[in-house]
C-alpha cells in the first residue's frame, strides 16, 4: 500500500474512531479485513490516536472564528493525519503532508473543505 493510500484508509479508520468508542488495533483489522495491515497506516492510526489531544489543542489554536467542536468530522479527521504528520513525522515534508490533506478533504469533504483545510494548515506552519 502506498502512502497516499494509506492515508486515505487512516482517515475512514479515524473518522470511524471518532464516531465509535473501539481501541485504534481493533478498528484497523475491521476495515482492513483480510487486507495486510501497513506500518505507515498503522503509525497514522495509532499516532492520531495516542496525540490526539495535542493535536486537537494544535488546530484550536490556528482556528479563526471557529471552535474544534464546530468542524465537520471528515475536515477534523484530515487535520489530526496532517498536524500528526507535521509534527511528529519527520520524513514527510510539510507539502506532501498539506497536499495530500486538501485532496483527502476534497475527495470526502464538501467542495469547501479542502480551501478550509489548506487555510488551516497553512497558519499551523506559518
């Protein structure tokens, strides 16, 4: 699996973690199924999810006239993979990590969603 796909598992994974109380392990081998479970996306899942507090606190702080509560969880979810790839992911160039944020909130989100994220992002590197 590359690592664009692997975001894109990440996030169905995550936003399904947001709408369900289930350990990170158990949600991967669910949406994987019989699928090879990759390292990258495994880091992403689990790194998400252990930061996911720092993370939210991170995105709060670059929000203008918006509270964390108010984002849609598709935007949210591609936030946290972005921030945690940005700050905790050395190897992944902080373009790489915005780009493929704004298609993932193009492709799941609204045709708002990836100008949002790219703004958001955008101020957290800034």
């Amino acid at each position: 699996m590359n690592r664009h796909a692997a975001r894109e598992k990440a996030m169905q994974i995550l936003f399904q973690l947001d709408m369900n109380d289930k350990h990170p392990e158990e949600a991967i081998e669910e949406q994987l199924e019989s699928l090879e479970v990759d390292s990258y996306l495994q880091s992403l899942v689990e790194g998400v999810a252990e930061y996911k507090s720092r993370i939210d606190n991170t995105i709060a702080e670059h929000l203008e006239n918006w509270t964390i509560d108010r984002i849609a969880s598709v935007e949210k979810t591609v936030l946290r993979i972005a921030v945690f790839e940005l700050n905790y992911r050395e190897d992944i160039p902080v373009n790489v990590s915005i780009n493929e944020a704004v298609e993932l909130a193009g492709l799941y989100g609204d045709e708002k969603s990836g100008k949002f994220v790219n703004g958001v992002l955008s101020k957290i590197i800034a």
